[in-house]
C-alpha cells in the first residue's frame, strides 16, 4: 500500500469507527460487534505506525497518552465553572419562582429539566473541531489540565461532528452549521454502578462512591491508569454560542456534535417539575448511574444571562434534591431486639431524623461484631443511610464530636426477654436465643406467619398481634383459627363491625397453597422462592416432613446448611405439633399446580412495567409454565422482559448477547 493509499484509508478508517464511537456512545446501540470494532481500532494503529506522520490528533489511537505527568497545569476558565443552589421542597421552587418573576416582572418563565448526575465536573475545549484542552472545576476560575486523562474515555469524542437535518427526522446529513474556532462543552465524568462496584472491590473496597472513583481517575498523573478505569461523560451545558435560544435546544446540538447527553424534559410550571421529580425518583434505582435530583434551568437563555448571579451560583438554575439518603443524628441510646428466629439485634435509638424522606428514630446496628468495628456509643453523634432506601442504618460515627459523656454499650449474655444464656453458633456474627418458648420470639413468629407472603390475614397486624397476646387470646398460631367475633369484641376500640372483618378474614385464610404454608412456618432460611421450591419438589407437607437431609440437598439452590435447617425444623416434636395443631383448626393446604413443560429449563428476567400483569404475577406464571424467574441479568439469562421505562438491565442483557423481548412476545410464549 502507497502512502497515499494508506493517508485514504486512514481517513475512512477514523470515519468509520466515529460513527460506531457515536452509535454507541450516544445512541445507545450497535450496528457492529465490539470485536469487529477493535479489529478496524488496531488496523488503523498499524498504518499509523508504518506512516507516523499521518497521526492526527483526532485519530482514535491517540486516546491513550504515554508518559506519567509531573504534574497538572493550571487552566483559568474564561467563563467560570459555577455552583448550583440546592432545594429540597416544592415550597422552595416556588420562592424561588417568585424571586424571579421580580427580578424579571411580567416574563412567561418556563423551565428545562435534566438528571443531577453524581459525577465530576469537566469542561472540554475544541479548536478548530479537535478537543485540545479539558480542565477540572477547580475553584470555579481556575481548574487543572486534565486533557491527557479525559482523552481515554471514548464517549467524549475527538473530533465534533458537522451535520444538517434531511426531511426525514431520523436521518443525519452533512452540515448544517460550521463549527467555530472554538467551542466549549461542559459535562460530568461518572462511572456506572456496576463498573463502581466492580472497581471498587478490586481496588479494596477504598472508596465510598463512583463519583469518588471517578474523581480520583481523572486526577491520576498517569492516563494510562485512567484508561484502564471504565469511565463515561455526560454533557449538559454548551457554553459556545452556536445559535441556541433555549438551554433545550443545547442538548440537541451537543447529540449532534458526537456528546451523549440527558434527553431532559421541558416543564411550563413548577407542578409539572415536581412530577418529573417524582417521576425520576420512582427509577432512580434502575437508572446505571448515580444521580441525587434534578437539575432544573430556566429554558430561555436570554432571560438566564438577564438573571445573573447570585454569590457563586447563577440565579436560573436550581438544584432540586432527593431528600438525603444520609445524615447525622445523635444515639439517644442502644437496645437489642429479639427476632423470630432467637436472633439478637442491637438497635440504635436515634434523635428523630428525615433521611430519604422519612423521618427515623431507629436504626440497626447489625450485630456485636458491627458495634465494636463501628465504636459506637451511647450518646455518639452517627452518620445514619437508608441502604437501598429501605432499612436504616448507622454507617459511621464521628468520634471528634465526642465531649467524653459517652457510654460504651454492652453486649447482654443473656435474652432480655427470657433470661435464656445466649448463643452464638459456629461461623456466624449473631447472636441467639436459644429458648423456642420466649416470648419475644414467639411475638415475632406470630408477626411473619398472618404476613403477606404468609397467611396474608387482612386486618389482622403485628398492633392487633399484640393486643390478643397480652388480653391472653392468643399464645401460638393455631389459636388465631379458634378466635370468635364474641373474643374481639369486648376489647377496647373494637367494634362489632371490625371484629366481624377480622374473623371472616381469619376464616377466608384457611386455604392456603404449599408454598406460602411451608413459609409462614419461619424456617431459618427458608424464604419465598425456596418455599416454592420445596412444594413443587414434594407436593404435599406429609412428604416433606418425612424427607432426608439427602433429598432436600438434591434439590437445585438448596444448599448443605438449608438443607440441614429445615431437616432438623421438621425432627422437632415441638414443629411437628405446630403443624398437626393447625391442620387440626381447618387449615387447608392447597396442593401446589401442575408445572407445564412449555418454559422448561429457561430463565427470566423482567425489567421496567408490564402492562397486562404485575411482576409478581409474570413470575408466577413463568413457573407454572416450568421456567425460572430470576431477579439478575446473567450469562445463563435466557430472556430479558422489557416492559415500560426499563432499568439498566436492559444494557446488561445487550452487553451480553441475551436475547430482549416485548411484553407481547412474552404473553405469545405462555399461550
């Protein structure tokens, strides 16, 4: 090949894989494999190692840099990189709305939203169509030259692209507009989260979130170690004029010139940016990355530059948060809590505090284990999350608030309830009350058998539970069945009507499937889908309670230590009465269906809204048809379900070559 030849060639070489780097980057698809694109990546480096000087810098290779920096330059912003004022109710857009409507009498103001992703903060300079320079926020001035970092992470692209619209809207053709001498883009760096927690396992666990990890990337001295991080860029400002009357029509532009970016919703009024808020929390959990609001600007950017700024942060952009999934209270004091089970939970007692949008009082400490790596004391001021926006959690205390009026806690020996020594079996952290017969044990086993996935007693909760036990109506799970309208009502505040309704609901419970029966037993570590496990196995309690450690272990999932959990349960004379005792008060147990053979052997996932059934509904049916529902995208995945607003499964499922189907596939497949 000529050099000639080969300067062609390179040239559609790099056209090439820019279109595929834009297609997947921004459009969230492919059109060829990966391994199709690295062999064009690597025929491309071969020329330009034959022709050094028909290296650009805008070539794909040229994203890895070489050598370790000394250290980063310092880069003033010509336009500063500025702060956003945070809000955290409707009330407060609401004042803020009217702080703007004085500022600028009579404006019809409307309003842009986009995702507030947790990212680090970048600016990207293009001289000429080629990224030349990218700096850190810094101190909103002045930030660090990290070009060398930023140019390994392909979704931010080398070279911008020039385009014009056809008449046919999906269609992108030739330029439109020329790009000017120079164009700034501002965004964030961010790594999704499961690239974080994979990272961050490898790396020892050192950092507390992708944003951290993304943020210590960039600031590495050597790009090759920020090559090696799976890092992403999001933009959302477009700092050049490019004839953009509305910050909407920035997003556009910045999709065409070769940036992904938040497709954003225009709102006319702060109702319909509340909904979007709302909207966004429902499926923040599925989104793949972090965000922690909604970044809400006012759409007219004349009326944005009229506005100005107000300290560090201009006055037409608002931050509205998620109320915090963190925050700090003081420990009032430490008690345990005695679980159906025996096991011993230490609980927090905490000065009340809104965290996610509720307001706690308590949280779990976990187990002793916990307490001693924590330090934590009576009268400590803690750092207390909602994991997984659920169950609160101290995750940290700040030992230099401590005025030394502190108290350590300790540890009991024996249950507070009955006074039984406790133990700790071999292996594990918690500790046990051993004693079948406490009453605290015996509450929370009464507590999970009238649940939901249990007996599912309407009307009858863990308040009225308590009520029967200290009137002495009640002491194990059977006596519920015997219990008469004439029980309840003599109670105070019950009527004749509601002990009526709870009676009848007693009743209507009585038939119950093998798996919600082999539940509501609370066999420690028997759950739903291993309840529904055994009974599609055995097909009535008879066999179960006659089965060998040896068949449940031939089960598939259930393990060696199920297996030896359930087996002793069923030996117990105690449970075999429990079981006689309830049989004996009515309770019917409905033998589990006939399994079809028409999903046999496949799994699947759901993802997003299903319009004809709830997800617990398809689930069931996926089993009643032979196949196994599974809550994770994986290698043995055979189908990924998409309803509505699916979650990052969905990129999982592409990433690994699972096979993706609609709700109306779905429903053809089970006819």
């Amino acid at each position: 090949m000529t050099k000639q030849q080969a300067k062609q060639r390179i040239e559609k070489l790099k056209k090439v894989i820019a279109h595929h780097r834009y297609l997947y980057h921004v459009e969230n698809r492919q059109e060829i494999s990966e391994e199709a694109l690295d062999s064009l990546k690597h025929e491309l480096y071969k020329l330009e190692r034959q022709y050094p000087d028909l290296i650009t810098p805008d070539s794909p290779t040229q994203r890895v840099a070489g050598k370790p920096l000394e250290g980063f330059q310092k880069v003033e912003h010509r336009f500063p990189m500025l702060s956003i004022e945070d809000v955290f109710s409707e009330k407060e857009l609401q004042d803020w709305e009217e702080y703007i409507k004085r500022l600028a009498p009579g404006k019809i103001v409307d309003y842009f939203c986009e995702y507030k992703i947790d990212g680090f903060a970048v600016t990207l300079i293009y001289k000429n169509g080629i990224f030349t320079t990218g700096a850190t926020r810094g101190d909103g001035r002045v930030g660090e030259d990290v070009t060398q970092n930023l140019k390994t992470i392909e979704s931010i692209p080398l070279r911008l692209e020039k385009f014009e619209y056809s008449n046919i809207p999906t269609v992108r053709t030739q330029r439109i507009f020329e790009i000017p001498p120079e164009v700034e883009v501002r965004g964030e760096v961010y790594m999704e989260k499961k690239d974080f927690e994979r990272l961050n396992k490898e790396l020892g666990g050192k950092y507390a979130n992708p944003r951290n990890l993304a943020a210590g990337s960039i600031r590495q001295l050597d790009p090759k170690l920020a090559a090696s991080r799976p890092l992403k860029f999001l933009a959302y400002d477009l700092v050049t004029d490019l004839g953009q009357k509305k910050h909407s029509e920035e997003h556009q532009i910045l999709k065409d010139l070769g940036f992904k970016t938040d497709k954003g919703k225009e709102c006319k009024n702060i109702s319909e940016i509340v909904d979007f808020w709302h909207q966004t929390a429902k499926k923040r959990e599925q989104l793949p990355f972090q965000i922690d609001g909604i970044v809400v600007n006012v759409n007219d950017n004349a009326l944005f530059q009229r506005l100005g700024v107000a300290g560090k942060s201009p006055r037409g952009i608002r931050a509205f948060k998620f109320s915090p999934k963190q925050a700090t209270t003081k420990v009032l004091d430490i008690k345990v809590q005695i679980g159906r089970t025996g096991a011993i939970t230490p609980i927090a007692y905490l000065k009340p505090i809104e965290v996610g949008g509720v307001t706690i009082s308590r949280a779990t400490l976990h187990n002793e284990d916990e307490i001693e790596r924590l330090g934590v004391k009576i009268g400590d001021t803690v750092i207390v999350e909602r994991a997984g926006d659920v169950i609160p959690a101290v995750s940290k205390v700040l030992k230099e608030l401590r005025t030394g009026k502190e108290r350590k806690f300790k540890f009991p020996n024996t249950c507070p309830r009955c006074g039984t020594k406790l133990v700790k079996p071999k292996g594990e952290a918690t500790w046990r009350c051993p004693n079948r017969q406490c009453p605290a044990r015996k509450r929370e086993f009464l507590y999970h058998f009238v649940s939901k996935k249990a007996f599912d007693i309407e009307g009858l909760g863990p308040k009225i539970i308590d009520r029967l036990i200290d009137e002495n109506l009640i002491s194990e799970a059977p006596d519920i069945f015997d219990l008469k309208e004439g029980d309840l009502v003599p109670l105070e505040r019950f009527a004749e009507k509601s002990a009526k309704n709870i009676v009848s609901a007693i009743g209507n419970s009585k038939k119950i499937s093998l798996s919600r029966f082999i539940y509501s037993l609370g066999i420690r570590h028997v759950g739903e889908e291993t309840a529904i496990d055994l009974a599609q196995y055995f097909g009535s309690i008879k066999n179960l309670k006659k089965a060998s450690k040896g068949e449940l272990e031939a089960i598939p999932d259930i393990g060696e230590v199920v297996a030896e959990s359930i087996y002793k349960w069923f030996q117990s004379k105690q449970n075999q009465k429990l079981v006689d005792d309830l049989l004996k008060a009515g309770v019917e147990i409905q033998p589990p269906p006939k399994i079809g053979k028409k999903l046999k052997g496949k799994t699947f996932v759901l993802t997003g809204t299903l319009e004809s059934m709830t997800r617990a509904e398809a689930q069931k049916k996926i089993r009643m048809l032979g196949g196994n529902p599974s809550s994770s995208v994986s290698q043995n995945t055979d189908y990924l379900v998409v309803g509505k607003e699916p979650g990052s499964k969905l990129e999982q499922a592409k990433k690994l070559g699972v096979k993706v189907i609609g709700e109306k596939e779905f429903l053809k497949m089970m006819e």
